[in-house]
C-alpha cells in the first residue's frame, strides 16, 4: 500500500508540473511596444500583480508586472490593464461592515480585468470575496466606480452608498436612455457589463458569447453505484486488547454527487456533495473458534469535500479528493450478535465515527467517471465494552446527468 501511494503522488505531482500551460498572447511594454509572446495561464481569480511569459517555446520564462507592462493579454480570455491607483478595501461581509459611508481607500499596483471595451470602458477587480468595478472614458483615466455597504452607529440597518449611480450617469450624459439607465444598475458585474456593452454598440449575439465565456462555474450531477470492500474489526469483553472477530465483506453501495466547478485556475478546482448508502451482513467465528459472531450494519450519510482534476488531454482527466463526512445516518436494525456456550449477547450499532475519505479517479469526457476510493478507520459500536473498527475501499463507475 505505502509504495502504492508514493508512485500515486509521483504521478500527482507530474501531472500538476504539466497543468498550467503557456498559452498564446501578447503584452504592451511601457514604451507602447507590443510583443507576441506566450503566457502561463493560472486563470486568476484575484487580480494579478505579475505574469510569467515567454518568447518562444524554447526560450527562458521571464516575469512582467505592473512596473514594466502596461497591458497583456490570453486569446481567449479579458484583456488585463495596469492600474496605479485607489482601491476600495471596505469588508464586505455583514459582520464586519464599518459604520462610516465612505469608502477605505488603499492605493494598490495591479492588472485590471477589462470586462467591456470601446469608447467607454469597464474594469473589474476582485480580492477576498469583493469585487470592485472602475471605468474609463475617451481620456483614458481609470476610475473607480464607488459602492459600499455600512451599518452607521446606533443602528442595525444596512445603508449603501451607491455613487456609482451618480457616476454613471454622467458618464453617459450624452445617450439619454442610458443615463436614465445608470440610476436603476445594479452594483454587479453582468448588469454594469449590459450598460457598458449597450453603449459601446456591442451586439445582442457578441453579448451573449460574452456571457457564456465568462459563465466559468457549473455543476455536474454524478450516478455513481459501485461496490465495497469493507474490512471490520471487532473485539468484545473477552478480550479487550485483541480483535475478536474480522470481517472483510464485498457488498454493492450506491451514491450520487453533485460538483461544483469553482470559477478560477481553468475548472481545476471542485466543492462537493455526496451522499451514499452502504450496508455489510455477514457472519463467522471468533478467533477463537468458540464464538458466532453476526453482524448487519448499513448506513447513509452525506459527504463534504474538494476535488483537484488534472487534464491529461481535452476529453481525459484524473482527479484527486479529499471528503469529510458532514452528517450520517446508521440503520435502525444495524445490531452485533455475539453467541457461544458461555455468553450471549445483541447490541444496537448506532454509531458511526467522522475520518477522512481520500479518493482518486478518471473522467472521461465530462461523462463518465471511476473512482478509487478509501474510507479511513471508523468506529461503529457506542458500548464501552466493544469495540469496532471498520474501514472501507470503494470503486465506483459514474454516469453525468448534467
């Protein structure tokens, strides 16, 4: 098992090397110079401050950051433009909303995302969970667009600061439709991208292709029956220190997950939620011979975890998770017998105890799924004269429904 797990990670570990790839794209250097170049793409989800590119193919990696580029770019992908300048550091959560309505500024070095371009352009930046918003119009000035939440003292009530509104309005001063528009935007990036792209002619079909782009989150709903390898332990009051029984059970489970790909690092990255159903029934002798020993045990229960996938090609990938068991449910008739000449005895197994479950699989075209899974040492029995140890390996087959 142990040479089994270190030729797993020093396969991990290449495919993760080989992950982040260098894309196509190109960069604008202080003096106004474009260069084609390749970029390493780390689909950032906050805001860089620096990019490794390269030349060519053969050539060294060099950095660019926002003293010496003033723009680059991904094909593909939103154009990023340096920013020197205020930003907006208020909390956004509401337990730590400030009670002052004017914004916290910080003066921060930074690539922003340009989400809609032409005669006016809109700029976005995001950092521990809060996105920012900015524009600039035919001067070319990046400007921050300014909302904030705030609970002022002695109150318990949310206010908003929304100049925004008022900003926007005048920047739009000359189409009236859309300046009456301004006043009834919200603070979030799809709805300022709508007004922005309205203005700067951007076509319903551009706009929609915009959309699907940007929509990097989605979900995936997995099938997933599979069979058990379940190995339990037992050991009762004859013997304390020594296991009295072992079980090792094949058994069919059945399970669903569904994924969330979270939007940043290209989909790499995955929260999940999977419930499954297992049982084991079986019966034999104590060590000892002297003793039948039965045992009918299944349970649900409900499964939190991430997921790491590794590409191996566009329609192949591996993947990794770790998951925790957030809540379970043991069978009302899941009992121990425990019977010989001297002793007889039937005990409610009621319990199941929470470890970690790492697994490993292979998805192909987003379709179907293997999963290798491991289930760590759990106990099972809440009697303080049994004890119990059950642990259970897993393959599972997987089918998408999304």
């Amino acid at each position: 098992m142990k040479k089994l797990l270190l030729v797993l990670l020093a396969f991990t570990l290449q495919l993760f090397s080989a992950q982040i790839k260098f894309e196509k794209g190109y960069l604008i250097t202080n003096d106004g110079e474009r260069k084609e170049i390749l970029i390493k793409n780390k689909d950032w989800l906050n805001n860089p401050t620096e990019f490794t590119y390269k030349i060519a193919e053969s050539t060294e990696e060099l950095v660019g950051n926002t003293t010496n580029v003033k723009e680059f770019q991904i094909y593909g992908y939103d154009k990023l433009v340096r920013y020197k300048g205020k930003i907006d550091i208020s909390a956004s959560d509401l337990q730590s909303l400030s009670n002052k309505q004017e914004p916290e500024w910080a003066e921060k070095e930074v690539f922003l995302y340009e989400i809609s371009s032409g005669k006016k352009k809109l700029y976005s930046f995001y950092e521990y969970n809060n996105s920012k918003f900015f524009y600039a119009d035919e001067n070319g000035e990046i400007t921050p667009l300014i909302y904030k939440e705030y609970i002022p003292n002695n109150t318990n009530s949310v206010y908003t600061n929304e100049t925004y509104k008022n900003q926007l309005k005048k920047l739009f001063a000359d189409n009236a439709m859309l300046s009456k528009s301004a006043e009834k935007t919200e603070y979030q990036k799809e709805k300022l991208i709508k007004l922005f792209n309205q203005y700067n002619n951007v076509s319903t079909e551009e706009q929609k292709e915009q959309l699907v782009k940007r929509k990097k989150t989605n979900f995936n709903l997995y099938v997933k029956p599979g069979l058990n390898i379940m190995k339990l332990n037992f050991y009762g009051p004859s013997s304390p220190n020594t296991t009295d029984a072992q079980f090792n059970k094949t058994a069919f489970k059945f399970g669903m997950e569904l994924e969330h790909i979270l939007p940043f690092n290209k989909g790499k990255w995955a929260l999940l939620i999977e419930p499954t159903y297992n049982s084991i029934n079986a019966q034999d002798k104590s060590e000892n011979g002297v003793s039948d020993i039965k045992v009918k045990y299944s349970y649900l229960e409900f499964n939190l975890g991430a997921k790491h996938y590794m590409h191996i090609d566009p329609t192949s990938k591996v993947f990794l998770s770790a998951k925790i068991p957030l809540f379970s449910a043991v069978a009302s008739k899941s009992t121990l017998e425990y019977t010989s000449d001297y002793f007889e005895e039937t005990i409610d197994l009621n319990k199941l105890s929470s470890n970690f479950i790492f697994s490993a699989g292979f998805v192909y075209k987003n379709k179907f799924l293997v999963e290798l899974s491991y289930a760590m040492k759990r106990s099972i029995s809440m009697e303080s004269n049994w004890g119990s140890e059950l642990s259970v390996t897993s393959v599972s087959l997987g089918y998408n429904l999304f």
